[in-house]
C-alpha cells in the first residue's frame, strides 16, 4: 500500500473538515502561549502561521497582537478560516516549498500541528526549511510542531472505526520505510463508491531533525513534549522546537 504523491491537494478539504469539524481550541491557545512566552515577540512583529489551516492558531497569534499572516495550499481550510472574525485579508493561498515573500519579510514563524514532512522525497522537506529561513529576518523566533517518531511507532492503531454524521469512516495506519501512512475510507452514500484519501509524514527522529534545521539556518534552541512546555522525552507524543535563525 502507498499513496499519491501529493495526498495532500485531496485530503485537507470538506472530508478532512466534517471528520474533524472542533479542533481543539483551549490547545491552540496553549501552544501560542508556549511561543509567546519564550520568544518574547513584542506586538506588531510580522509572524507567519505556516500550513494554517482553518486558522485557530492564527486568530490567536492576531488576538496576541501579532502582524500574524497564515498560508495553506488548501482552499476549503482557508475558506473555513475566513469565517473565523478578524482573519480577513490575513491568508493567503500558498505552497510551502515555494512562498510567496521577499527574503527577511517576516519577524517569526510558526509551524503547528505536524504539518511538515508531507512530500514524497526528503529533499521537498530541505526546501521547505529552505524556505522558512529565507523569509525570516535574522535572529527571528521559530516554533516548529512536530512528532515523536518513536511515540508514533510503538503507538500505531492499524485500523480504527468512527462516522462523518452516520457515515461510516475506517482509518487503517501504518509504517512503510521511513514514513507512517493512514488511508481514509468514508463509505459511499445513497449507492456511491467509497471516497478514499490518504495521508503520509515522514518520520524524522529528533536528532536528525535537529541537524536537518541547523544545516539550513534554523538552531533549535528548545525542545518540549507539550503545549504546556514539559520537557521533551522518550514518552511525549511531540516534539515542539523552538529556536532562532542563525
């Protein structure tokens, strides 16, 4: 088993949105206070909520008083987001490997909610941080979301039930080389096929992920297990870096 190679244009849109319809907002909250607090980014500094989805993140880092913009490749997550009030004029449609701002724009960025990792080869990943640096000023903050790699392998579900408002919904999991996949399968209605997406993170263990950041501009200064900034260990279920551009 596999999937495509760019899952994602097809999977972040109305499925993703009905099956995950109340992310958690009290967490959103948590973890922009986790940046705010060790970063100390005075309001009006110009911050960049990368992949930000409908945008919970982003309303909290504007409430913050932060100059905060949010991209996403997905049009149906941004349309989600501007309903949110106050995002208006702050999104824009973009893919990460190739962003659309001068070098230095930004005074900070955030990356939230594993949302790095997506492509097919290693090297779209380079190209990300590639671009995280080059939109950055020098000695700008970056919080980077992550996985525990190991958390994720020892804890893998291989095939879960649920329902998208009756319609039945089986999730399977599992890991193929150095990526874990999950293929969604939402049962036909009134006589239709299946719809099927899929999703694939690479797995990245921290010490390679730190090293990954720090050989394209990104030290990563402190690493967390939580939103509440405990300390990062083998028991975490992520794996939260935030550091400063070099």
């Amino acid at each position: 088993m596999s999937a495509p190679a760019e899952w994602f244009r097809d999977w972040f849109g109305e499925a993703y949105l009905e099956l995950y319809p109340h992310r958690d907002e009290e967490e959103a909250a948590r973890a922009v206070a986790l940046y705010g607090e060790r970063t100390g980014l005075p309001a009006g500094s110009r911050v960049l909520d990368l992949a930000c989805g409908a945008g919970r993140h982003l309303q909290r880092l504007r409430a913050a008083g932060l100059r905060a913009t949010g991209i996403d490749l997905s049009a149906p997550l941004l349309r989600a987001a501007r309903t949110r009030p106050g995002l208006a004029g702050t999104l824009v449609r973009a893919d990460m490997r190739a962003l659309p701002f001068a070098d230095a724009s930004f005074d900070g960025l955030v990356n939230f909610f594993t949302s790095f990792g997506y492509f097919l080869t290693p090297e779209e990943d380079v190209a990300v941080l590639g671009e995280i640096r080059r939109v950055l000023r020098a000695d700008a903050p970056f919080l980077m979301d992550y996985l525990n790699a190991a958390w994720v392998i020892d804890r893998l579900d291989p095939e879960s039930v649920g329902e998208i408002n009756g319609t039945p919904v089986r999730q399977t999991r599992w890991v193929e080389g150095d990526q874990v996949f999950k293929r969604i399968e939402i049962a036909g209605r009134e006589g239709q096929p299946p719809e099927v997406y899929h999703e694939r993170v690479r797995l990245y263990p921290p010490e390679t992920l730190w090293q990954l950041l720090r050989e394209n501009g990104l030290d990563p200064i402190h690493t967390f297990g939580s939103y509440d900034g405990a300390p990062f260990g083998p028991e975490s279920p992520r794996l939260l870096m935030i550091g400063r551009t070099l």
